[in-house]
C-alpha cells in the first residue's frame, strides 16, 4: 500500500470494498473479512485519512480514504 500511496497525487483516494468482519453471518472465509477499524488503522500507518465509510451494499464496506494534500512551504 505505500508504493500506492507514493502514487497518488494529494488528494487522491484509495476506495476499498471488504467483508464485513463484524459479521459472523456472512458466508466468507474469516480470512477474506475485514473491520472498517482494522482498515482506519493500518491506512493511518501509511499516512491515509479515512474520508467516509459507505454501508450499501448487504455483505461489504465501501471504505474511502484520502492521501493528504502537501502543505505550503515554510508551513508547519
């Protein structure tokens, strides 16, 4: 994900639809889920920001996240 990262411009998104881990209903493989809390944190790592989670679809996420914009120089 960080060479995806390093790709974007600022202000580009990265959208992901997963399983809903929270959901033992659904039937997928544990390991094919994945918890919109799980995905803030390890985007956060890589320095995405969590812009909204869409809850439309029966079974998935839809979870967007933002590269940030470059501050102006000389701005802290």
């Amino acid at each position: 994900m960080t060479k995806v990262r390093d790709a974007l411009n600022p202000g580009g998104r990265v959208v992901f639809v997963e399983y809903r881990k929270e959901d033992p209903e659904i039937p997928i493989k544990e390991a094919h889920k994945m918890s919109v809390d799980q995905l803030k944190k390890e985007m956060k790592a890589i320095g995405l920001v969590h812009l909204r989670t869409v809850e439309s679809l029966p079974w998935q996420h839809i979870v967007i996240f933002e590269k940030l914009k470059d501050k102006l120089p000389g701005v802290q």
